[in-house]
C-alpha cells in the first residue's frame, strides 16, 4: 500500500543501500507530501536511521535517487535540516548550549564569515522556541536528555529550513519533554514545515502523525496513517518478531475500541 | 640571548604547536593518530633527507607531512577495507612505516648527520648552536627556532580561519556533513597540520615525546574548563610551562631535557586531575561529602 503523491517535498525513487553488500534498505520508493507530521516506523534494524541517512547524503547509495522539492540535494541544502540521534555527539563536549545552537547558522553564513548579530538573535528565538532560552550559557553536559534533544532541534530550527529530517527524536527523554517536542512539531505543521520522525513507539504512532511509512528493510507502506493502519500491514512490517507480538495486538485491540477519538 | 633561554623557547614553541592542534585530537578522541604520525614520518623524513641533504628544508618538511597524512589516509584504508579496529590498524601502520624508516636509516647512515638516537630522544640541546649565515638580523634567533615559530604561526592562522570548522566537524560530523560541510576535507587539514608540526618537533624532542606534548596539555585542559577557546590557551599555557619548569628540573637533576619536560607535563596533568575545581577528583569527593 504506498500511496504516491503530486509536487513531493521529498520523493525517494528505487533507493538500496547496504554495508558491507549486506541489504540494508531494498528497492524504497515513497513520497511525502507538503505540511505533513510523517512518521517512519518499524522494527529494530529496519533501517529507518538509514533511510534518514541516505536522504542526507551521508551514506551511500547502491541504486536509486532522491529528490528533494523535486531538485537533487546539493541545489536545496538550505532547504532541509537532519537531527542525528542524540546518542551520536559526546555531550561532555566543552561548548555551550548556544555554541551547539549557532552551529544551525554555519551552513547559511558559510564557515568563514562571522557569526553576526541576526544569527545570534535566529539562535536565541530557536531556542525559545524549544522553551531552553534560560539555558543559552549552560554547559551541554549539564543537560538531560530531555533538554540536550531539545538543544538539538534548537539548532535544527536556527537552519530556517523547510523540510526537517528527525531520528528518534523522542527516545530517552521523559514524558513531559516527549509532549513539549510534540506540541513544537505541530506548531512547525501549521507553518507548513514537513517533518518527518524516526520512531519507535507503536503505540503512540497513530496518535502523533499523519502520515506513517512502514519499513522493514523493504517498504511495506506509505501514505495516510488511516489507511496504512491495518493489522494486516503491521503484522506484515513487524511479522516474526514475537516479542512484539504481544504490544501489536494490544495495539490492534486498541484501535478496535479506541479510547481517544 | 642566553644559551637556555633558546631551550625553553623551543620547548614552548613545541608545546604550543602541540598542545592547540592535541585540543582537536583528544576532543575527536583520536589521540593516537599522533603518536602513530610522529612515528610514520621517518622514511619521509630519510627520503627528503636524502634528496635535499638538509634537516630543515622546506621540501623535508613537505616530504614528510605528506607522509603523515599518507599515514592516517592508509590507516582509514585498512581498517575500513579488512574490517579491523581502528587501533590495530593505528599498531599496525605506524610500525611498520617507523621500522621501514629505521632500516632507510641504517642503510643510508653515512651520507647524513641524522641518527636513530636523534630521532628517539630529539637534540634539543644542539638548537641554539644552528645559527643562519645571512649577516642580517634573521642570525640572532637559531635556525631552527624560526622554523618552530613560522609553524606555530601556520597553527594559529589555521586554526583562526577554520576555528567553526574544527568545532563543528569534532563536535559532530553527520550534522557537519548534513549542512554541506566536508567532514572528511577538515579531518585531513588536521592531519596535515599535525603531520607537520609533528615534523618539526621531532628533531628537538624525539618521536616518542611529541606525543606526550600533543596529549597531556591537552587532557589537562579538558579537565579545567568546559569552553573550548578556554581549553586551547590553557592547553597553550600547560605547555609553555611544562618547558620552563621541565628546563630547570633537567638542570637540577641533570637529566634530560625532553624527558623532564614531558615528566613535568605528567605532573601538571595529574595536579589538574587531583584539583581541577569542577571535574578534579578531591573537589569532586569535598562536593560528595557536603551533598
């Protein structure tokens, strides 16, 4: 069930990548439309960070290309933001929050221009955004991991970009900063910003986007999560883990007799 | 000038050089990348050697910087390509490239004034009687002093102009990349900065303890701040001090220069690791105790 859509912001076409000739994405090709929350969801080692990676640039690929707002990468590089995982940066790193933030500025100012006062004032209105203004002077070592994911889309935000690329941007941090980084991602949908999130949490998938693609190393699916939302299609993208078994048909149960509208 | 002061001079400028460019190689935890550079050089250092027949020329010091990064390139190479840990790829490399270089060494011994003695162990002792003949005022400073400052000089400038460059691609290269920064172009303009002041530093102190002035005055400044322009003068000032003070405990003992430098080194690094005042281990204990 892929659902393919006009004018994609991003439009992934036959894409396969692998490390060390083994597969780790096969044949992907999906599109995603404009102003929409979209979710990548799957089992451990689907390759969603992977997918993630491609689209960057930052693995390579095997076959198949990407688009983005229909031009190639390079043309369109200030257009679109990643966030890595937070796990992938030592946070013992002797910088401050707003040294981290400000880095969202090194691409648009080039490395070799100053730091100018706009790019300070971008920098501290991402972090209001994130609701971390207080903390611009604060260590990032000092920081949960509530807080350093937010310092990350902080500095994702400074790129003004319109197309934002995220991995796993809510594992690891506590509830009260799960709903904040929420709220945020659909303040940034009523901008007409597409946002597209690494998750892992089946549960609260269908709650969180609009828009779902299922991936297993193989797309299962991709489009509206009212219709990629099947038992049939889950089972498919996490069919055989029997560990998961258990939280899918729970899940299933849910959604037979949902307890939110 | 005083015959010791050209000493500590070219101590501090070595420990200078070393300590900003160590900053970046503790912080993108590759310390080792140094000591595997310092030793890698030498048939580079041999071959310049044998084409110039001079020890401080300008194409030895090419010569031997494109060593260096040669190394760090086949480093990569083999532990991507045979799927090995990077530091046995690190024990791997530089060894066989020193011994190589210890063999060019031997073989070519009497066509020129550099011994494996000077390599190891450095002749800092020698550097104030080198003095240029241009009867200008270029003569007062050793020759090979001017070199050591004009390389310091390409460190700081270097490191001035690529300061967000350095940050962003240690702090986090995926994100660097993602923006449209080369992670891979900065990570060899390191390694040529390094392979070059390794090459310098190396006649005046040795193979063996470049490494400790590329590493302990950096890890001693990690510990004492959480800023990194902070960390680099601190780095700096660790290093100009362990050659003031390791001068004059050499002098004391009289031992070895290089040595005492680098054994005073160890010594402000372990002061800082027992006191530095936020992630030092006794005010660490004093704060668990009040808490």
């Amino acid at each position: 069930m892929i659902v393919q859509v006009e004018n994609p912001v991003l439009e992934v076409h036959d894409l396969t990548v692998s490390y060390d000739k083994n597969p780790v994405l096969w044949n992907v090709d999906f599109s995603i439309p404009k102003g929409k929350l979209v979710g990548i969801i799957g089992p451990n080692g689907a390759g969603k960070s992977t997918m993630l990676k491609s689209v960057m640039g930052l693995v390579d690929k095997q076959s198949g290309y990407v688009k983005v707002f229909n031009k190639d990468l390079d043309e369109v590089r200030e257009q679109i933001s990643y966030v890595p995982q937070r796990e992938s940066v030592d946070w013992d790193f002797p910088a401050s929050v707003l040294d981290v933030v400000l880095m969202g500025r090194y691409g648009r100012r080039g490395l070799f221009k100053r730091i100018t006062k706009e790019d300070k004032a971008i920098a501290m209105a991402s972090l209001e955004k994130v609701n971390m203004q207080d903390y611009a002077k604060r260590q990032i070592a000092q920081l949960s991991g509530g807080q350093q994911q937010r310092v990350f889309i902080a500095r994702s935000l400074a790129q003004q970009a319109n197309l934002y690329l995220m991995d796993e941007p809510f594992a690891g941090v506590d509830a009260s900063a799960e709903s904040s980084i929420l709220n945020l991602l659909q303040e940034m949908r009523a901008e007409e910003k597409t946002i597209m999130v690494v998750h892992h949490d089946l549960q609260s998938a269908y709650e969180y986007f609009d828009w779902v693609i299922l991936l297993n190393m193989r797309l299962v699916a991709s489009g509206p999560k009212e219709e990629v939302f099947t038992p049939e299609l889950l089972q498919e993208t996490y069919g055989g883990k029997l560990t998961l078994l258990d939280s899918l048909s729970n899940f299933i149960r849910q959604k037979e007799f949902p307890i939110k509208g | 000038m005083s015959y010791s002061f050209w000493i500590i001079l070219t101590g501090a400028l070595v420990a200078s050089s070393c300590a900003l460019l160590g900053c970046f190689l503790v912080l993108r935890k590759m310390s080792m990348i140094g000591d595997a550079i310092s030793h890698a050089v030498l048939p580079g250092i041999v071959i310049a050697f044998l084409i110039s027949g001079s020890r401080s020329s300008l194409p030895m010091l090419i010569g031997a910087a494109l060593v260096g990064v040669f190394t760090t390139f086949l480093i990569e190479f083999i532990s991507k390509k045979a799927k090995m840990q990077n530091d046995a790829a690190i024990g791997l490399v530089f060894t066989f490239l020193f011994a190589v270089g210890i063999i060019m060494l031997t073989l070519f011994a009497d066509k020129m004034d550099l011994d494996a003695d000077c390599v190891l162990h450095g002749e800092i002792l020698f550097i104030p009687l080198d003095i240029l003949t241009t009867g200008t005022f270029v003569d007062i400073v050793p020759r090979k002093i001017w070199i050591l400052f004009i390389v310091f000089i390409i460190v700081i400038i270097a490191l001035r102009i690529g300061y967000k460059g350095f940050l962003i691609t240690t702090f986090d290269p995926s994100y660097a990349v993602s923006v449209g920064i080369s992670a891979v172009l900065w990570h060899y303009v390191l390694m040529t900065l390094v392979s070059l002041v390794t090459v310098v530093s190396f006649e005046s102190v040795g193979a063996i303890l470049v490494v400790a002035f590329l590493v302990v005055p950096a890890a001693s400044a990690y510990l004492l701040t959480d800023n990194l322009v902070r960390m680099l003068l601190i780095a700096v000032g660790v290093g100009v001090l362990s050659s003031i003070l390791g001068y004059f405990l050499a002098k004391w003992l009289d031992s070895s220069i290089p040595g005492s430098m680098t054994a005073t080194l160890g010594i402000l690094f372990l002061i800082s690791f027992l006191l530095a005042p936020k992630y030092g281990l006794l005010p660490r204990k004093l704060l668990r105790k009040k808490a």
